[in-house]
C-alpha cells in the first residue's frame, strides 16, 4: 500500500525561511551568500542564523550529530 503525504503550502512573499546544513559542511566560496540573496529576491524572509552554519564544522560534516538535528528540531515549527 502506497501512502503520499500531502503537500504544505506554497511559499509565498513575507514568509519566514531557515536554513539548515544538516549534513555535509558548507563549502566556501560566496554560495551561500548567493543562496540567501535568491531567496530575499523571492521576497522570503531568511531568519538570521543562516550565516552561523557555513562556520560550522566537524570533519567533513555540518557539525556534530547533536548540533545537526538540534538544527533540524528547531526548524520544524
């Protein structure tokens, strides 16, 4: 048996966004930076803590595992 989620809302204008890296470590380089300004082009609002996950790191991961889904918990509101 199939089940299928259904689907949240559109995005749209004036909604909020948080990134999270939730798994390999952010690599340098400006992209970040350029994924945040297409979003605010889009008209989300990108929550402030974005910048905190490219200085993250431990290995070649995003953070250690508590700090990954930390992140992740506190992004699904």
């Amino acid at each position: 048996m199939t089940r299928t989620l259904p689907l949240p809302p559109a995005l749209r204008r004036g909604d909020r966004v948080r990134l999270v890296a939730a798994s390999s470590a952010l690599a340098g380089g400006g992209r970040l930076e350029e994924g945040l300004a297409l979003l605010e082009s889009w008209g989300l609002v990108v929550e402030a803590e974005a910048l905190a996950i490219q200085e993250r790191r431990w290995g070649y991961l995003a953070g250690r595992d508590q700090e990954r889904a930390a992140e992740i918990g506190r992004a699904h509101v």
